[in-house]
C-alpha cells in the first residue's frame, strides 16, 4: 500500500537549519542557514548510499547508509517544495538523486524538467493535496516521500496526508533557525514511535502518524 513518509534531520533542539538566508544568488552556501543544514545532515553526506546516488566514491557503509538506501529504494515519487527544487537544480546536475517523479508544489507555473536517471520535476500550481494524489498515481504502489524542506513537510504534517515520519536527530545544539515542528495547530497529532536506531552521529526515530 502506498503511504505518503518524510524524513528530516534536525539538531537536537529541533532545527533542520541555520536562520533562514535571505539574499539572493550563490550566497547561500556560505550562510547560516546552510552551515547549520550541512551540520546536522554530515552523517548524509558521509554515508556510501547517498554518495552512489550522487555518482560519488567513497563513504560509509554503515546503519545510517542502509537507512538511506531503504529510503530510496521504498519512495516511488517524491513530493518537493519550489524553494527545495529551485537550490537543487544547479547542484543536482543532469542525473538527480531521485531517479523518480518529483512533484513540486509552486505557485510559478513552469515545464516539466526532464532529467537523466528517471528523475522529472513537474510542476503543480493548484495545491499540495493535488501534488500528493498525483504522486501516489505515479509512485506505482511504492511510497510517496516528502522531500522537503521544512516548511512543506509541516505542511504535509499539519494537513493530516502524512502516514511516517522519520526524525534523524544529530547531537548538537544549534541555538537558533528554522525550527521544524513550529507553528500553531487546530488539534494535537498524536504519533506512535515505530523504530529507534541509535549511532555515534545520528539517532535514527521513526513514527506512525495516527489519526487525530
């Protein structure tokens, strides 16, 4: 059955990011909110699976590379906010990492982008349930993962579609940023924890999102 799953690391206060940059260009890189992205997503850019799927050599096979490799190997499609999509582009290359449908939810209306590997982006500008269901239809019976960033995933989370959360949670405390599991909401959501993965860089938490 097809479920609709995130992941996101985050720092041990609860920040998937340094404080959210607000120029333009290729300043980005050397921003706060991307020294803080990069820390408390090392154990990604470390581990062998995301590293093949970057046409990289080299890494760590370890827990974290197989956790990562179950996730690619479990998502159909993908689900992708604009701003995500947009910084992606350039460092992805020609052959992203997803080698699967990517839908992007955006209020800028643009072609499908068709890229090596069997990675597409397509652009949907009437709604995130709308980008969901058009996932499903293409995921052929795997999942759907929310890719990020932040701001969507609590989106996808605050309007009862998401079925799995994963939290990879490194130890460190960032003070400061764009905190995931910010803002208001109608009505708790109650979670059920399904799978605990300790390691020295990353404690690996899975939940069962349950009805609210």
């Amino acid at each position: 059955m097809t479920k609709v799953t995130a992941q996101m690391s985050v720092s041990l206060d609860g920040y998937y990011a340094g404080p959210r940059y607000q120029g333009g260009g290729s300043g980005w890189m050397d921003s706060a909110e991307a020294a803080g992205f990069f820390r408390v997503t090392q154990w990604v850019l470390d581990a062998m699976a995301w590293r093949e799927r970057q046409g990289l050599a080299g890494g760590e096979q370890n827990v974290s590379s197989e956790i990562i490799a179950e996730s690619f190997e479990a998502a159909g499609a993908y689900v992708m906010g604009r701003r995500m999509a947009d910084g992606g582009e350039e460092p992805w290359g020609e052959e992203p990492p997803f080698h699967a449908p990517v839908f992007v939810v955006t209020n800028r209306p643009r072609e499908t982008l068709v890229r090596k590997g069997g990675t597409t982006f397509t652009y949907v500008t009437d709604g995130l349930a709308a980008a969901v269901e058009q996932a499903r239809a293409a995921a052929d019976g795997r999942n759907v993962a929310v890719a990020g960033g932040g701001t969507l995933l609590r989106q996808v989370l605050w309007s009862g579609l998401l079925d799995e959360l994963d939290l990879h949670i490194a130890p460190v405390v960032l003070g400061t940023g764009m905190r995931l599991l910010d803002g208001q909401l109608p009505a708790p959501i109650e979670l059920t924890p399904a799978r605990v993965v300790p390691t020295p860089q990353v404690t690996h938490l899975r939940y069962t999102v349950n009805d609210r």
